[in-house]
C-alpha cells in the first residue's frame, strides 16, 4: 500500500483553491485607511485565519475505539499536524478526555540510544525470565526462535565516559516498558526490528495520549472525539462507550510465532477485546465456551473507521474464524450480508476452550487497522418486519435472531418529519444491535400473496407504501393501479437503506403487459456508508391510461424472511434533504469560515432553498444561505464577531426551507464529512455534529463588511462590482486577494481602493458561464513570501499565508 497518499482529510477544510483566480495590489506611499483596515484586520489575525502551506490537524484514528462505562483509560490518537493539539472534546455527556502528551513522528535511534534501549531490555527480559516457572524458563531458553531483545543486531560502541547523558526519544513504544510483560517485551523488540523497514503513512505518524474517564451512568452507544489547538479543530472520529469488561489484546497472540511462550490464559465471555492489525499480523483469542451458548462474535472495525483513502477496497476488510477445542475451523466470517464487519453467530456443542481468529481478508495491516471484538450472547437481530410504519400510528414489528427472549419490538412512530430512526432490543442484561426503519406520512398496507404475475397482482390506490418480503427464493411480488396518461408516477424501493439485504430489482408494466421501465440501482448520496445502492427507483410518465403494475423481485434470485422491504408507489413528493462539510471548523474572530452545503434533492424538487442558523451563539452570522433554485451545491460562510471568544467549540445547528405547494418545508442540515475511498470515490459520512471553535486574537481587528443585501448580477461577457468596508487605522501592507473554487467563467478581474474600502470587480466568461448559475463566491486574503509575485501571475496555493475569509458574496448569472 502506498504510504504517503491522500486521506480522508480533505486538501484543505475549505473550499479548495486549485482553480482560484489571482489578483495582487501593490503598496502606496500614501496612507490608505481602507487598505489599512483590511490589512491591519488581517495580519492581527493569529495564523489560524489560515496558511495554504499549514495543513489542519487530522485524526486517522483511535486506539483503542471505545471503553467500558465507570472506568478511566489512556487512547493513542494517531494522525497529522498534532504537535500543538492541547484539548479534546468528547460528544454527548458523561465522557471526559484530557491530552497526557504528543508523540512526534518518530525518528531512527542514534548508535548510542540503541545501546540504552538493548540494555535496558534485556535487563527487563532477564526480570520477566526469572518470574517464570523453571521448566517454562528452560523451555524459553533453549528455543531456537528466541533471539533475546538485541534480535541478532550488531551491537554498537558504547559512548565515551564524560560525554553527555544517553536518553531516548520519546515514543509510544517506549511507554511503560518496565510494566510490560514477556509477551508484551517479546512485541516491542518486534516493532522496533520491523520500524526502518515498515511503510510509512504520513497521515497517521503523529500521536496524541488523552485519558478518557467514562462516568458508570453515561449512555452506550457511539460518541464521537476532536481535538483542538489554539486555532484549529480536527475532524471527529469514533468512539464507542460500552457495558461489558474489555481488555486490549497481548501482543503477539498468533500461537504459531511463538509455541515456547506459554499460552495465555482463557477469556471469560461476555468481553470487548480491543486490538489492530499491523502488517502480516493475525490475531488469535483463545476464550472459554460451554455447551449449550448462542455466542455471537462481532467485529467493529469498519464501523469505527469507515473509509480508507490510500488503500483497497478502502477500508479494514476483517474477517473472523472459530476454531473448536481441538483446533478445526468451524465458522467462518468475513461480512455481516453486505456490512463490511463481519458477524458470526455460533450454538457451541461442547464445553472447552475455543479461539477466534481475527485478520485482514487479504492480510494487510495498518496502524489504523483498529478493531472491537466483542464475545457475548448479546441479543443480535437478524430481520425486522415491518421496516417501519404510518407516523402517528402504533407499529410493533416482528424480530428474528439471536439471543431475542422477545418476537416483538416497538417501533416509535411519531408525527413530524418523516425519516429514518433507529431502536433496540433491550433486556435486562444486555441491549441488542440497532436496527433501522423508515417513519413516513403515507397510507401503508402489507403484501398479500398469490401476487406472482401481472395477472394475480395486488391491487392498491395510490399514494400508497406497502411493508413485504421477497421469499421464497426466485419470489416476485406485483402491485396494480389505476394509472391516467400524462400522470406521472414514482416507485421507490427502501431496503438496503434499511439493512435489508434484498437487492431490488423493479419494473414498470403498462396495460398491455409490456415492461416499460425498470431500475437495479439508485444511488443516494443521503447514505454515505453504503457503497452498494441497491434501493430500486422508477420516475415515470405514463403514456397512456389503464391499468399499470410495478413488480418487484431480488436481482439476483434471492429470497427469505429477512429479504423485507418498503415500497412507496405515489406522485412525485417534492422533497430534500441537506448535508454540510466539515464537521470541524475553526473561525477566526472578527472574520468568517466557509462551509460546503450538498443540497440532495428529491423526486424531481428544484426550487431554492434557504439555509438558516438556528438559535445563533452569541457574536455568529450566517452569510450567502441560500441554495439557488436547481443547484446542487453552494458554499456559505459562519462569521464571528470581533472580540467573539468561546472556552470551547460550539454547536451548530443549520436547517434548510423551502416552499413547497404554497407551504414551507423545513429539514435539518445534517453535518458531515466529505471521505474518500481507495483513491477516488468519495462519500458525505454524517456526523453527530457541527462544531465550531472561535479562534481569538491578541488585538481587536477592523470590521469587514460585504456591502450588498442581494445577489450581485454577472452578465456574461460583463462585470460587476463589489463593495467591501473596513474600518481602523495602521499602516499599509501588501495584501493580495483570490476567488476559493470560482465556478467556471467567474473570475476576480479588478480591485480598487476607496475611502473607506476596497471595490472588488468581478467578470463573468461569456463562453463558461451558463445564464441562470448562481451561488456564493468566497474571497481569501492573502500574502507571499516577500510579496514577490508580479501582478495577475498565479502561484502555487502552497506558497501563500490565507490571512483571512470575507464573508460570502452572493452571486447570479443573467442574461443581457
């Protein structure tokens, strides 16, 4: 795997600047007080205003991913650009992190520090073979495969009396040494030997140790972790909170490395066993079972770490294997149906001592390889039915599994805005795995056999939604309806959304039987965790009246229980749902910080919508909230106030409107992040929140203020003119200005000083741009090194220091 290539982070948490338009002004002589202002506000702003040359901090990982509730424990965060990081903050309430220290990207040992480091392992070696019974210390002794902790290396000089003390570097590795066991010894000597040959990932070379304390009463579930620097925060990463026992895995655990160590003591189940998957490892735990258990063995790995940027198929593939007492393969797992992270579901026939094998399908292995491996008869669902209900109406669906004690389980259905929810399972013990389903305000029926063909379909009136399941195996079902020509009518198939594993196939057949339209895959870019879209979707006008039919079936011939769905057969709903990236910003105060909104639009929906900040923190705007009428993307700016300081990051919550049928539609703005997969697909992952940390500054700054209440009009071929006001007083400094990700044909043509501003002239390509574009334009500041550049030259983004964002600059194309 390649070490040093794209990740997850984005190239920059803002709008990139790879097509960016240049423009610079020289220095005057004279005094300019606008120019002064706009500087003097800029070049007071403390560097996290912004430096293209910086990259933000990034977390690439957790180990390990999650703790027990009531317990306090250290987790290595491993990513890039750490070294300043000096808080991390935890989502939800009831777990609380502190930074202990960072690691920098470590460094090979000097001769000397190599010689401390040999001496002081065999010194810790010779401890620990001295613990051991003697004929287990014999037995260690003599074999072959032992190399002691030098490893067969070359042993260097020793550094001449009088010089200065030897020390070592400090590194994760090094931590604790003395408090390490035979097999943890054995473990470091590995790391280190393998170190200058491994492959390095610049990613995730940095480290941070923070001590998490998770209170005995804080909720199970997923949390999510960002850390901070004085004027940055990083993206968040996952964290599980749990109920059961957990251990971190004793390294090395693959019994076929080291037979003379002796073997490690059985687990008892219930248990989280925390670990990662280095290059070649294969991790083995070895756990008690009896006669009569139901245990279900689930990994979290792909959960905790969803996409891979640098690796195919761009994430952790784990797969599991149990061995029974006497060493035969007797399960096997390498996915949960289509979920990456495999579950294996196990009745044990015999009491013993049983292990669980844990590896990359094709034996990869990263530091970031993180994983929970959990060992329990926890309760696991397997198939839920129905997928959902009516809002407003009582909805018990039937369940199958594992572990269950219960057929049945309540479905909140709540009036309100129809969606997707989730619920569990939770006796007494130990709650179950979640399950998703669909809340929607149409009328729904279920399915009613013989509905086989078009001539025995299920006949329904529309607007309908209707609960079924594809089985036997080759199954189809068919519905009929009234259909009149020029009537547009949708189908749309929830299933994989709702972690069914039936693969949708639907067709459309006319009143003479003839399939006039038919769908496999619709991709909805809603779901970001899904690389298969298997949800079936039909759009169709009718060409003529009669009766029409949607069949329904599994594209591959599958069938079963567990193979539900919901099929919504209706008019077209307008509709939308949004999305916003990062879910981490930083914003200077007094200045503004962009953000990226994906307008995802439903059935045919076009028109505009306008993004409000909801319940505003003190000292924040919102500017350029609005998503123009058929577009699909839009980026808006969060202004802090001057002065505008926070002990923390603060929570923002962004919500969409539009009208729709002469009524205004409300949905929220989900935050998330923008990921990408095995060097080329992308995919907005939702995160629990949008956080913003206001960077302060040592002195108040200048006020900037974009002077215009409506969308400036371009004409193609044309100009227009931008007035930006600023006031204070200082010196002038040479300050150049860029147009971050312009669309195509707008360009920053012209920039003139006033009394009390700058003027910005902005032209539109009368070839590039389309009449009818429009959006927000986003303007950086900026300075080079020594202000070498020659006026309207570009220059490489990595070369300029961004001092500061303007707030968004509506913007239209119009014809003449």
């Amino acid at each position: 795997m390649p070490g040093d290539q794209s990740t997850n982070k984005p190239e920059s948490r803002t709008p990139t600047a790879r097509h960016a338009r240049f423009l610079r002004i020289p220095a005057c002589r004279r005094t300019l007080r606008w120019f002064a202002a706009i500087t003097v506000a800029l070049l007071l702003v403390s560097p996290a205003a912004g430096q293209a040359n910086r990259r933000e901090p990034y977390i690439g990982y957790l180990y390990p991913a999650g703790g027990q509730q009531g317990t306090t424990f250290q987790v290595l965060v491993g990513g890039q650009n750490l070294q300043r990081v000096s808080d991390a903050y935890v989502s939800g309430s009831g777990v609380h992190a502190t930074v202990v220290r960072t690691y920098r990207p470590p460094a090979n040992l000097e001769p000397e520090q190599r010689e401390l480091l040999q001496q002081r392992m065999r010194e810790l070696f010779a401890a620990r073979l001295s613990e051991l019974p003697p004929e287990v210390r014999q037995r260690v002794e003599r074999a072959r495969a032992f190399a002691g902790p030098d490893r067969g290396a070359r042993r260097p000089q020793t550094k001449p009396a009088g010089t200065d003390e030897v020390t070592l570097r400090e590194h994760p590795l090094l931590a604790d040494l003395e408090s390490l066991t035979l097999r943890g010894l054995i473990h470091t000597r590995d790391e280190l030997a393998r170190y200058r040959t491994r492959q390095r990932s610049a990613q995730i070379e940095e480290s941070v140790l923070i001590t998490i304390t998770i209170d005995a009463k804080a909720a199970a579930g997923d949390r999510e972790i960002r850390l901070g620097t004085p004027q940055n925060l990083t993206n968040p990463m996952r964290f599980q909170v749990g109920s059961l026992r957990e251990i971190r895995e004793d390294e090395p655990n693959d019994p076929g490395l080291y037979p003379f160590l002796p073997p490690e003591t059985p687990l008892e189940s219930p248990i989280v066993i925390n670990g990662r998957i280095k290059p070649g490892d294969v991790d083995h735990h070895r756990f008690h079972a009896r006669q009569g258990q139901s245990l279900v063995i689930e990994a979290r790995a792909r959960h905790l770490v969803p996409y891979v940027a640098d690796a195919v198929p761009g994430w952790f593939q784990a797969t599991l294997t149990l061995y029974d007492p006497q060493g035969r393969q007797v399960a096997f797992a390498d996915d949960y149906r289509f979920d990456p992270d495999p579950v294996l579901c196990y009745e044990i026939p015999e009491d013993g001592v049983y292990q669980v094998e844990i590896r990359d399908a094709i034996y990869r292995g990263r530091e970031d390889f993180v994983y929970r491996l959990t060992i329990s008869e926890q309760p696991f669902i397997t198939q839920l039915f129905p997928l959902g209900g009516r809002a407003g109406t009582r909805t018990v669906a039937e369940i199958g599994g594992w572990n269950l004690g219960s057929g049945q389980l309540p479905l909140l259905t709540p009036t309100g805005i129809p969606g997707l929810r989730q619920a569990a399972l939770k006796p007494p013990s130990q709650a179950s795995n979640q399950v998703i389903y669909a809340v929607d305000m149409l009328p729904e029926s279920d399915e009613a056999e013989p509905n086989d063909t078009y001539e025995t379909a299920q006949p329904i009136d529309l607007p309908r939604i209707i609960n079924g399941r594809i089985r036997p195996a080759g199954d189809a079902d068919v519905f009929s309806f009234k259909g009149t020509a020029g009537q547009t009518v949708v189908a749309e198939v929830h299933a994989r959304r709702l972690h069914s594993p039936l693969d949708a196939l639907a067709q459309l057949i006319d009143p003479s039987g003839r399939v006039v339209a038919w769908n496999d895959d619709h991709e909805d870019l809603a779901s970001g965790l899904l690389t298969h879209h298997a949800d079936s979707y039909l759009r169709v006008r009718l060409a003529e009246s009669g009766t029409y039919a949607v069949r329904l079936a599994d594209a591959t011939q599958q069938g079963g229980d567990d193979l539900a769905y919901r099929l919504r057969i209706s008019a077209p709903r307008a509709d939308f749902a949004l999305r916003v990236t990062p879910s981490s910003i930083a914003i200077p105060a007094g200045w503004s910080a962009p953000l990226c909104v994906y307008a995802l639009r439903k059935d045919g929906f076009d028109g505009a919508i306008d993004i409000v900040l909801k319940d505003a923190p003190r000292g924040l705007t919102l500017g350029g909230g609005r998503v123009p009428r058929g577009q699909d993307k839009v980026y808006l700016t969060i202004s802090a106030a001057q002065g505008r300081r926070a002990d923390g990051p603060v929570a923002l919550q962004l919500e969409g409107q539009a009208r729709v049928g002469g009524n205004i539609m409300r949905r929220p703005v989900v935050p998330a992040e923008d990921m990408m997969q095995a060097f080329a697909y992308r995919h907005l992952v939702p995160s629990q929140e949008l956080l913003a940390l206001i960077v302060g500054n040592r002195r108040p700054v200048a006020e900037i203020v974009v002077d215009t209440d409506r969308p400036v009009r371009l004409v193609p071929g044309g100009t227009a003119e931008v007035r930006v006001k600023a006031s204070s007083r200082s010196r002038p400094r040479e300050v150049q200005f860029a147009l971050r990700d312009p669309p195509a044909g707008v360009a920053l043509k012209a920039v003139h000083e006033g009394s009390d501003g700058v003027t910005l002239t902005l032209t539109a390509n009368s070839q590039a741009a389309d009449a009818g574009a429009g959006g927000n334009l986003i303007v950086e500041a900026y300075t080079l090194p020594g202000g070498a550049q020659a006026a309207g030259q570009p220059v490489d983004p990595k070369q300029r220091t961004v001092l500061g964002i303007l707030p968004a600059i509506p913007f239209e194309v119009v014809r003449r």
